[in-house]
C-alpha cells in the first residue's frame, strides 16, 4: 500500500514540538535537535542555567543557529511562577509563591508579575508558563497550594487576570494552566495519573471559572492538565482530550489561542500511552505545542509518530494546518 500524496510541509512537524534539553550552551544536543527535528522551540529548567550572561549567550547561540537552519527563530519557554516553582535564580529576583503574592492582593501579584516578565523579556524568554489557575482544597498540605492564588474561584479569576495582562503587557506571553483545573486531584501528575470527579456541572464551573476570566483578558496560551475527567470524558486525560479542550475550550469557553500539552514525559502520558496514541489524539484535541522536556531519547520516536499520523490522516492534516494558523497568530502576537 502506497501513502497518500502528502499536503504537508514535513518540516513543519517539528513547529509543534517544545523541548527540553540538557547543557548550559547551545552545543552538540540542541543543535541537533534544530537540524534534525526543527523544533518550533525549547523550555528552560535550571539544568540550563548559571548566569544571566551564560543564558543570554546561549540563548544567542540558539536564536542564531535556528534562524540559519530553520529560517525562523525559537520560541523560548520557562516555568517562572515564583515560590516551589522558579527556574531562573540569584541575581534573578526571587519571586515569592503565587499564594504569598496573592495575600497582598492585586497590587502585588501585578508587581511581581511584571517584575517576572521585564526580566524574562530583557532575557529572550518570550513565553512564561504561568500563571496556575487551578483551585485547590483547604490543605496547606496540598501539592497545587502554593503554586495557586487561593482556594476561593473568584479570587483565582481576578488575581489570575491580573497576572496574565501584566505579563502580556510587557512582552511576555502568559500560560493559564493547568485546564480544565487540577486543584481536586489527590495525586501529582509528575508521578501518577490523578482522576477528578466532578459530580454535577457546578462543579466544572467551579474550576473553569479562573479560565473563563484568563480567556476574557486575551490570555495568550494555555497549559492542559494531565488528569482523567470521567464527567467529561471517561476515556482520555485532559491532554488527549477532544472533548475537553476541542469542545469545551475552544468552542465552549471561546479560547482561540495556543494550546499546550503539560510535559508528555511525566508518568500520567508516558506511562500509559503510545507515542502513537499521544500524536493522533494530541491533534484531534486541538493542540498546538508538545512539551517533551525531561528525556531526549523520547524526542525522536514522538516526531516520527506525529509525522506518521500525519503522513496517513487526511483529518488530521487539516487539524495540523489549523494549528499552524494559530501558531503563526501567536508568533506575531511576541512579535
């Protein structure tokens, strides 16, 4: 059996791809992974960072070798939440954590949160994954507490606004995560596959509420969760999720923006699914970015099943060719 005729630029896969990688310089790994996957771009940790002046020239290094290879620059991606979750640190400014800057109210998360963005923005870091959205139980003990703004939905939707035209308005396009909410689940998604049950729609709304008000303010990107939604979909997590996020995201909340899978090398994907399963569903769930960041072996067999959903589905084709539509209205958005 001979494929179909191909209506895609196959260098256009890797536009879909968000890596992480290891190193604190563009050297052999990255430059691979531009020459031999095109990646749309990368996600820093703290794996890749010991000065302002090393990330500055490595971020130089990067930008000059993909605009040579690719024609195009990265888009450059980072957790910069503040509090447990801060990647770039000393001299950078030590931000607190979103409860503690949500305890001043609305003038302080708007004061972190543009200290954040000038210094990412001065940096080359053109996306923050923030804010975190989510609304957690009344548990100090709770592994989402600190990263969120508070228990109560309303007070996540305002200050979340907040943080997410504060960010845009300084260069710096905002990540709402983790959708549709992950505040109930009883188990971190790094390490198992967290299940919330909602039982009646009061309850979603509940935890879309913050969404709602981050889509409203023209939040730039969103972050999938990881979790199982059985009152949504009793068969696919969040992430792979058509009804979650093609259904209720973006014709239900109205979102036309970016959106991204939380990292696919955490337990609750990787574990359970094949990298065949994870492409095909991906795309049929309207996501854009990929996050592949914590093990570069499994870079190379994604893009080859991502390539090979596209090669044989005529549908998806046209999902990937959407998607691009929105990734180009993102990069002009940074731009």
């Amino acid at each position: 059996m001979t494929p179909p005729s191909i209506l895609f630029d196959q260098k256009d896969i890797g536009l879909h791809l968000l890596v992480g990688f290891q190193g604190l310089m563009a050297d052999e790994e990255l430059k691979s992974l531009i020459d031999h996957f095109h990646i749309g771009g990368i996600v820093l940790f703290r794996r890749n960072f010991e000065s302002p002046e090393q990330l500055g020239e490595l971020l130089r290094q990067a930008q000059e070798h993909a605009r040579r290879v690719l024609g195009r620059p990265l888009w450059v991606a980072i957790d910069q939440e503040g509090g447990p979750v801060q990647r770039l640190k000393a001299p950078f400014t030590k931000l607190p954590s979103a409860r503690n800057a949500a305890r001043g109210g609305a003038e302080s998360v708007a004061q972190w949160a543009s200290v954040a963005a000038r210094e990412l923005a001065r940096t080359g870091i053109s996306i923050n994954l923030a804010p975190v959205l989510d609304v957690p139980p009344d548990d100090p003990a709770h592994f989402m507490t600190e990263r969120s703004l508070g228990i109560d939905p309303h007070t996540v939707a305002r200050l979340g606004r907040v943080w997410v035209e504060t960010l845009q308005a300084h260069g710096v396009s905002a990540t709402a995560k983790h959708f549709p909410g992950l505040g109930q689940a009883e188990e971190d998604p790094h390490h198992y596959a967290p299940v919330i049950r909602w039982l009646d729609t009061a309850a979603i709304e509940r935890d879309l509420m913050p969404f709602r008000e981050a889509i409203a303010a023209g939040v730039h990107a969103v972050m999938t969760s990881h979790a199982l939604y059985p009152f949504l979909d009793p068969h696919w997590p969040a992430t792979l999720s058509p009804v979650v996020n093609d259904e209720w995201l973006r014709r239900h909340l109205g979102f036309e923006g970016v959106l991204l899978s939380d990292d696919l090398d955490m337990a609750a994907v990787a574990e359970r699914f094949t990298w065949a399963e994870v492409a095909r569903q991906g795309l049929l769930a309207t996501v854009d970015f990929f996050l592949l960041c914590q093990r570069s072996e499994n870079i190379e067999p994604f893009y080859r099943a991502l390539a090979d959903a596209l090669k044989w589905d005529a549908d998806l084709r046209g999902r990937h060719e959407t998607s691009l539509g929105r990734l180009r209205r993102f990069g002009m958005k940074l731009a």
